[in-house]
C-alpha cells in the first residue's frame, strides 16, 4: 500500500505538471497549416510564381487586336472668288484589325483602311476608302530559342514544384521537431519530480528519525543536494515553458499533448537518375548546350540579339475606292513578296499588280539586296568559347548533383538501419522493464529492495509511453527526408 500511495502522489504531480486532454498527430498538423502564417506565405508565393510562368507563356496563344487609328472631324469655311461662300466637314479615320497566330512560324493577318476620309459639303459630297488585307508569315530553317525557352520553362516549373514541397515537408519537420523536444523536456521533468521526491524523502527521514545529526556535514550536504534538484526542475520548467511559447508560434495552437501518432512508412529506394534537384541540373546542361548551339547556328544579327535564316513571306491586296460628284473610281493594288537574310546577305523582291478604273493592268517588280562581311567574327568566336566553358561547367554541376543524391541516399539508408536497430532495442527493453518491476516489486516484499527501487522501476514503466511518441515522430521526421530525396 506504501508503494502504491508513493506513486500516486507522483503521478498526480505529473497531471498538474503535464495537460491530460490530448490531440491527435494529424490534428495538430491540419490546423497548424491552416493557421501558420509561414504557410500561407508558402502558397501565396508558389500561386504569385505560378502566375509569372502562366504569363510568359501567353505568347504562344491566339491574339486578336482591334485599332480605331485616329479618328478627327474638321469643319472649314472655304471663300471662292465670285461664289457665295460655303461651308465643308471632313471626317479622317485609319481603323486597323491585327490577328497574330500561335504557330512557331510568325504567322500574322492584318485588315486595316490607311486613308479614309468623307468630306460633307453643300456642294461637294466626297468620298475616299483604300481598305488593305496584308498576310505574312515567317519561316526560320533552324531553332531559333523556343526549345531553349521551353527547357527554362521546365525548368521554373520543376523548382517552384519543388520548392513547394519542401518547404511543406521543412514546416511538418519542425513540428515534429519541437513536440519531440517538448516530451524530452516533460520526461525530464519527471524524473526531476521522482529525484526531489526522493531527496525530500530522505531529509524528511534524516530530520524525523534523527539517523543524522541536523548540525552535522552530511545533513547540510542532503539539504544542498535537494535545494539543486529543486533549482534543475525550475530550469527545466523555464525551458519548456520557452519550448511551448515556440510551438505556439509555430503551430498558433496552445500545447494539450499529442496522441494518435501515424506509423511512418520507411521504405526508401534510391532513383537511379537522382531527385528533381538532380533533374535541375540535368535541365542547366541541356540549356547551357542549347545556348551554345543556337549561338553557333545564328547567322543574323540584329542589335544584340541572334537569329537563325529566315524566309519571310507576304501577300496583300487592297481597294482604293472614291466619289465625289456623282463620279466612282475603283482600282485594285494585288502584291506578293518574299525576303531571305543570312549571315552576310540579305535579299528581297516582290512583284505587285495595279488595276486601274478601266481595266488597265500595271505590273511592278521590285528587287533589292545587301551584303556585309562579318565584322564580329572575333567576338563570336570569343562569346562561342565562353559558351562552351559553360557547358563544361554545367556538366561538373550536373555530376556534383547526381554524387550528392546519392550521398545523401546512403546517408539515410545507414540512419533508417540504424533507427531500425534503436526501435528494437527499445522494444526489448520494454519488455525487460516490465519484467524489472515484477522483480523489484516481489524483492520489496521479501525486504530485499528499497522504496525508491520500486520508485524508480514504475516510473521507467510509465516514461515508456513518452519515448514511444519520440521514437514514433523521428520516423515521421525521417519519411519526410525519405519523400525530399524523391521529389
């Protein structure tokens, strides 16, 4: 009965110490991310960068545009000599219609009336319009940047993807990490209770059955020994009370204990190839050889930036219609051309055909042409060496990667073995301390063991559901490094 009223008073010391309503793991986790600022920061700039990437890629979409041009109305008083004066309204307007098509060639439609203007007058009603259709289209014989604009593309996408993940995992980490910290701090307090409670004893004992004079050395040494077990309990306390300020800011939940602790899944399997971070660099090597090689295919250089040779075809054809009094006059504009540019050469001609009121066919053929040696050659040659640097240089980091991934994979590898070897000699050794109280509980008996023998057996017993939570949250801490190396 002594034994048990002994644990009873520690242990309803440990209740006011400890909370008894506790939640679950997965509880805490939801309403944590739900809560945590540091979480919504994490969307709300992955949203921001998902938006930037969905941007730079509405090039490649329809797009229609529609101009009124300038649209003036003008009134003029004209004096005619021997006429009565008179007066005149104008109106001028260019509207325009631009279709552009999302093909890798430059393919664009455009409608546009370049002159119209009606005239309002007493005597004089006049009327012009020259509405144009202008069709062109480009051919480029070699890449000019779309793959190396969609392997950086790819590129974003996989390191916001990423990153995204990982900040997520960093974030639950850290909440194991702390609850972690919190039973450490919990379980020491425990033993802290059990050692005052002890050391009280033993002063109380000393003082009551006089087994120690109260004047003496050895009295004085108890009373200095439980005064700093009594200081180490209220240190600890302090920092736990510092580790649950932390977990509040952390989680923005107060702490009410933890139970309903998911087992991990701690199976991990090495990618051959490496994780996205493996990929990443994989994807600079790609790009930094595409650099070089759309360097070395571009032939046409227009201010600072380089294009490959291109063909670039147009057609257009146009009304020009007019009247003014009583008199029509139509005649049609019909061209067709074609220019091509090169590295040291660019060439062009056109043919075009007027079609006068009367039927008259006017045709016009137009030529020209222009040819540079290479003034830049010296440059090119040195940009091109400095490009191939790069390659080599992204090959290195791309090699660097890989060997990091797979450092990093037997690093976890020996941890996962090594935690595995932990689990089961805690498990063992839960089974030996329940065998160990058994035993101390029957010496006691037999007036073979001490009270604090027993003290000390029950409370191994009872700290042993605290380290299973520990042991439980460093396998979540470890299968979320298991999911990092396979991002």
């Amino acid at each position: 009965m002594r034994v048990k009223n002994r644990l009873l008073l520690i242990i309803l010391g440990l209740f006011v110490l400890f909370p008894i309503h506790s939640k679950s793991l997965d509880s805490v986790i939801s309403e944590a991310k739900q809560n945590s600022p540091t979480i919504r920061l994490i969307t709300l700039n992955k949203a921001n960068s998902d938006l930037s990437i969905a941007q730079s890629e509405l090039k490649e979409r329809f797009g229609i545009s529609v101009s009124s041009g300038d649209i003036t109305y003008k009134e003029n008083t004209f004096k005619v000599l021997g006429s009565p004066d008179y007066d005149k309204s104008t109106i001028f307007m260019s509207p325009s219609v631009l279709m552009s098509f999302p093909t890798k060639e430059a393919t664009s439609l455009k409608f546009s009336i370049p002159s119209f203007y009606w005239t309002l007058a007493e005597s004089d009603n006049f009327f012009n319009a020259n509405p144009t259709l202008t069709f062109s289209r480009a051919f480029k014989f070699g890449d000019s940047g779309d793959n190396l604009d969609d392997l950086k593309i790819t590129k974003q996408r996989i390191e916001l993807e990423r990153g995204y993940q990982q900040r997520i995992l960093d974030f639950e980490s850290s909440i194991y990490s702390k609850i972690i910290e919190i039973l450490n701090y919990e379980t020491t307090l425990l033993n802290n209770e059990k050692e005052i409670f002890i050391q009280q004893t033993k002063v109380d004992n000393a003082r009551t059955l006089k087994t120690v004079a109260i004047e003496s050395t050895t009295f004085k040494s108890m009373e200095l020994e439980l005064e700093r077990l009594l200081n180490t309990k209220d240190a600890n306390q302090k920092k736990l009370a510092m580790a649950l300020a932390q977990y509040k800011q952390l989680t923005a939940l107060e702490w009410n204990g933890i139970e309903d602790i998911r087992e991990a899944e701690l199976t991990f399997r090495s990618l051959p190839n490496g994780d996205s971070t493996v990929l990443t660099a994989s994807l600079d090597l790609e790009i930094a050889k595409e650099t070089l090689a759309l360097k070395e295919r571009a032939s046409v250089k227009s201010g600072t930036s380089f294009s490959v040779p291109s063909l670039n075809l147009t057609a257009s054809s146009s009304i020009n219609y007019s009247k003014s009094l009583g008199n029509e006059n139509v005649s049609y504009d019909l061209g067709v051309g074609a220019s091509y540019s090169a590295k040291n050469f660019t060439t062009a001609a056109g043919i075009g055909l007027g079609i006068g009121n009367n039927g008259d066919v006017k045709p016009t053929i137009t030529v020209s042409g222009s040819w540079s040696n290479n003034p830049t050659a010296l440059s090119d040659a040195l940009t091109i060496q400095g490009l191939e640097n790069s390659v080599t240089i992204a090959s290195i980091d791309y090699q660097q990667a890989l060997l990091d991934y797979q450092i990093k994979a037997n690093q976890l590898e020996s941890d996962l073995l090594n935690f595995g070897l932990d689990v089961d000699r805690f498990i063992q050794n839960i089974e030996l301390r329940h065998q160990l109280l058994e035993q101390i509980k029957q010496a006691f008996e037999k007036g073979l063991a001490k009270q604090t023998d027993v003290d000390q057996a029950l409370l191994d017993v009872e700290l042993i559901k605290y380290e299973q939570k520990i042991y439980a949250l460093q396998a979540l801490i470890l299968e979320n490094r298991i999911k990092s190396l396979q991002l």
